[in-house]
C-alpha cells in the first residue's frame, strides 16, 4: 500500500513513522508512506498558504491553489505497480464521516491512499469542490491540525495490511472486529496472583472450548456495559 500524506508540517510524522510496527512495515516494503509540503507549492516571496475567509470571522483559511496543486503532484507520483489503481484521497475534517474499524477495513482494502491534513480554520470549499475527497474525522473535537488525525489513520489501516502484525490472527480478536464487532473483554498475564486478584480459574485450565466461551461472555458484557455507560462516565467500565 502507498499512503501519501499532504501538510504543512512534514516533520510531525517523524518519530512516528519510524517507530516499531510502522518502520519495520516499511522496511519490509508493506508500506510506502511519503510526506509532502503544501508550502512546496505556495507562490510569491512569502510562500504564503492561508488567507482571511471572505464575509469575516476569525482565523485564516488554507487558500486553494497550493492544495490543490499539491495533491495534483502527489497524484501525477504513481509507482508503475500502482499505475492501474484509483488513489482515494480523504481529507481530515471534524465534519467528516466518523473513523470507526468498519471504516478502517473499508481504508485498507485501497491500494492507494492520500491524507490532506488542514490547519488554521481549515479548507477553501474549493479544495472539496476540486478534489472530492472523502471527509473523515476522527472524533467530536477539534484539533488544531489534521497531522494527528492523519497518524491515528495510518496507524490503524496499517495494522490490518497482511504481514504487518506479527499475529495474523491478533487483528482479527481486537476490539471492533470480527462479524458482531464486539469490545474485548478483561485479559491477563503473569503473575497467577496480584495484590490479591487471582487469574480467573477457567484461563488457568487449558479448557480450550471454555476459555473460548469465557471470553466470548466477557466481550458481550464489556460491549453492553459500554453501550449502556452515560456519557461521562467509567463507572461501569471493567
Ligand atoms: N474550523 C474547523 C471547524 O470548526 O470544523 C476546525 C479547523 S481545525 C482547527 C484545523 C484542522 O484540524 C482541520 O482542517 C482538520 O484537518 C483537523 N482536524 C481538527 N479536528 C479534527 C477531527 N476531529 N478529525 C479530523 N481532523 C480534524
């Protein structure tokens, strides 16, 4: 998979993208993720990328032109192994279709991807006017820029490339997966006993078809519980 990311701040991604599961996905050639600058693309001496929203209000607004450019140069940048594939390009905006798993899976079966990361008060309309994208947030808050928002994508599409987690199968048992999609219920590891709280018998019994559905009870609690909690609140959360 290619994953180009559009920004104006390329050197966010550093540490990010070297870390463990992301730099040896790209070493292992899973993964070629690049970075762009919008500036690249801005004219005049000052390189400028923003400017006032017409009709007032606070803050600047990522002009059109230098986007769109941008985007347009990363696009004309296909490998000849990705010659035939369609890049889907998503831009990174609180008023997008909300990132869940359904989502991810949905990302991850692209050859191609483009993140158009915003700043300021975010984008020209022209800029989804031209482009099309499809528009994702990742939650309902605001960020200050789509960087993050970009790296919460990447990490997450990234895992479900075959050959990226160690364990195919761990993917698969994670939270939000699977056909019903349920959250994973309590896990543990050594020791047997902690200040008092013992491992669950049933782990401990080499049971496989209990542990099986011991689990499974567990999951379906912890998702009703989850479901059911008031906003605002953990009480109720294992
Ligand atoms: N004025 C915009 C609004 O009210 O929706 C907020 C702009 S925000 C300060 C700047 C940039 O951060 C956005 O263009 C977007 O790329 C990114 N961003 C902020 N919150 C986000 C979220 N929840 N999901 C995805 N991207 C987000």
């Amino acid at each position: 998979m290619r994953i180009d990311v559009v920004t104006l701040f390329p050197e966010m991604f550093q540490g990010f993208l070297e870390g463990s599961l992301l730099g040896a996905a790209q070493a292992a050639g899973l993964v070629d993720i690049r970075l762009t600058n919008i500036r690249d693309f801005a004219q005049g001496p000052h390189r400028q990328v923003d400017d006032k929203p017409y009709g007032g209000g606070p803050g600047m607004l990522l002009m059109p032109g230098p986007v769109v450019e941008c985007v347009e140069s990363v696009l004309a940048d296909a490998p000849p192994s990705l010659a035939a594939s369609k890049p889907h390009v998503l831009m990174l905006t609180p008023a997008g279709r909300p990132l869940t798993q359904e989502l991810v899976e949905e990302l991850a079966r692209h050859d191609r991807l483009v993140l158009l990361c915003g700043r300021y008060e975010g984008f020209d309309q022209r800029v989804t006017d031209t482009l099309k994208p499809e528009a994702i947030s990742i939650g309902d808050y605001v960020l200050s820029g789509g960087e993050v928002a970009a790296m919460v994508v990447i990490e997450a599409v990234t895992r479900l490339i075959p050959g990226v987690l160690g364990d195919a199968a761990s993917a698969d048992d994670d939270s939000f997966s699977g056909v019903d999609r349920l959250v994973e219920g309590p896990q543990y590891t050594r020791p047997r006993e902690f200040r008092g709280l013992r491992v669950p018998e049933v782990l401990l019994s080499g049971d496989h078809r209990r542990i099986a559905d011991w689990r499974r009870e567990q999951a379906l609690s912890a998702t009703q519980r989850r479901d059911r909690s008031p906003v605002g609140s953990d009480s109720d959360l294992p």
